[in-house]
C-alpha cells in the first residue's frame, strides 16, 4: 500500500515541502540578503529551514541529509560557522557541500535538506 504525498507551498514549478512516508523534502533554499556574507546567507537559510520543518511537524533534531551548495569553496569556512551554531551537535545529518555557480552572481549558498517527520 502505498503512503500519500503531501505537498506544501506549491506552484507551477515546484513545492517547498514535499512529505512521503514520513520524510521531510525541502526545496533548495537560498538567502533573501544578497548583499550579506557567507555566513550571513547562511544563518538567514537555516532560519528558513527551521521555518519550513516546523510547518511540516519536525525540527533540525530529526535532519537526516543535508546538500549545501557554495559558489565559492574558499568561502566554506563561514557557511560551516553558521552552520555549527545552528545545527544539533548531538543528531547532526549526513551532509555534503559542493561548489556550484548558483542562481545568480551574489547567491553564496543554497541547502536542501531531508529530515524525518
């Protein structure tokens, strides 16, 4: 029997919160402050992606993966900072980070995460 698919925030394109089974997908998610360093664009997405697990019933204890996306490797040393005051140290995800030239010139970091419900 198959579980249904839940879907939040939807549009034409794509939803900001998909949940199957039990697991939490969230959409890439990118910093509104582009003008804001790394480690300024990184805190206000991880703000985001609290917001959007608490809308789907769970939290960043329950983080399964994370995918993080920088447009500049050299810079990764203050997405990591951000990302080490926000994270649970005691249920941290799978993760990786590559660098990627991201939607446009001033995005420096995009996460998409999974987390079960």
């Amino acid at each position: 029997m198959s579980s249904n698919i839940v879907r939040h925030q939807s549009d034409s394109r794509l939803s900001r919160i998909v949940i199957h089974s039990g697991i939490v997908y969230l959409v890439g998610l990118t910093a509104d402050d582009r003008s804001a360093s790394m480690k300024a664009q990184t805190a206000e997405v991880l703000k985001k992606i609290d917001e959007l697990l608490k809308l789907a019933g769970t939290d960043k204890s329950r983080l399964l993966s994370a995918m993080i996306y920088v447009s500049d490797m050299r810079l990764k040393p203050q997405m990591d900072e951000a990302w080490i005051a926000w994270i649970d140290s005691s249920n941290t995800p799978v993760r990786a980070c590559v660098e990627a030239r991201l939607g446009t010139a001033d995005t420096l970091v995009e996460i998409m995460v999974v987390a079960a419900q």
